[in-house]
C-alpha cells in the first residue's frame, strides 16, 4: 500500500527549494499551497522573498500556481500580490482541485511538484494524483481544522519514524 501522508522531500520552507534544480528534474508546474506555506494562515501578508520566490519559478519556466482549500477572497488575493495563478476551493486531499491544475496546463503529473505544510491535505492529494510531493514547515499558527489535522499529523509522523521512513532531520531527498 501506498504511504498517501509520506512526503517525497521535505525542507523547511518552500524557499529552500531551488527553481533550476526543478526545471532540471523536468517540472513545468509547481502548486504552493498558500496557508502556512506561503503565509501564516491569519495573514494576506505576502513576504517580499516569497514574492521573488514565484518570480524565479517563472523565470526558470516553470508556471507557478497558487492553491488552497478556502473560499476565493483571501486566496485570490493572495495570488494577486504573488502575480500568479489561483487554485481555489481546492478540496485537498480529493482531487479535483490538483486535476483542474494540471488540466488547465497541460502538465502531466511527472510535470509537476506540490509544495505545502500539511500532510494530510498537501502531500497526500499529490501522493493521490502521483506529483512530487515536497513538506514544509508551517509559517504560523492554524486555525482550528489545522490544529485538528496537526494532531493527526503527529501520529502519522510517529508511525513514520518508528518504520525508519522519515526524519525532519534527514534532508537527502532528491530535489
């Protein structure tokens, strides 16, 4: 079986994941989630490095897209500051919401990484739909379904470094 909550990489910001070693894996699509990712979930704040951040993914060709599980407002103006594209009403971990990304760029699923902080909705709907799935740490605090699926996060992290599947320590990951 399949472990759908393992990451395939994990750093400790989205920052740390270099635009020109994602274009040399073959990646035209590179999904953020935006709560926690790319800003602290009780903020519209967008840091300038973040903003720079989208715009070296460009620059490498690889076409930026925000997403998120919430309603459009706040994401859409997110992805506004960000200059980028906007996933909305994402329903992580189920697939529609990466399907529609990957269909309205026409990438296939070994075209594109997803890159966010919560294991039970950003990794495991890319694991799902087979995209290279990257962990990062949090920005800032949840709200309350993120500190529901942090808890579960725990167990499942525990389960992980029991098997000797994953360490936050351990960055040899490819990528």
């Amino acid at each position: 079986m399949k472990n759908w909550f393992l990451p395939d990489h994990y750093v400790h910001s989205c920052l740390e994941v270099e635009p020109e070693k994602l274009k040399e894996h073959g990646v035209r699509l590179c999904i953020l989630d935006i709560d926690n990712t790319l800003v602290p979930s009780d903020s519209e704040e967008v840091g300038e490095e973040e903003i720079r951040y989208v715009q070296d993914l460009k620059d490498a060709g690889i076409i930026p897209v925000a997403i998120s599980n919430n309603m459009a407002g706040r994401a859409l103006r997110i992805s506004r500051t960000l200059n980028a594209d906007c996933i909305f009403f994402a329903l992580k971990p189920l697939r529609p919401g990466l399907y529609r990304a990957l269909k309205r760029y026409q990438v296939s699923p070994q075209e594109c990484v997803i890159i966010g902080d919560q294991l039970i909705t950003d990794i495991c709907g890319g694991n799902r739909m087979g995209i290279f799935t990257i962990l990062v740490d949090p920005k800032g605090n949840d709200n309350i379904f993120g500190k529901i699926s942090r808890r579960a996060e725990k167990l499942i992290l525990k389960y992980y470094k029991k098997k000797g599947l994953f360490d936050k320590g351990d960055n040899d990951g490819e990528m």
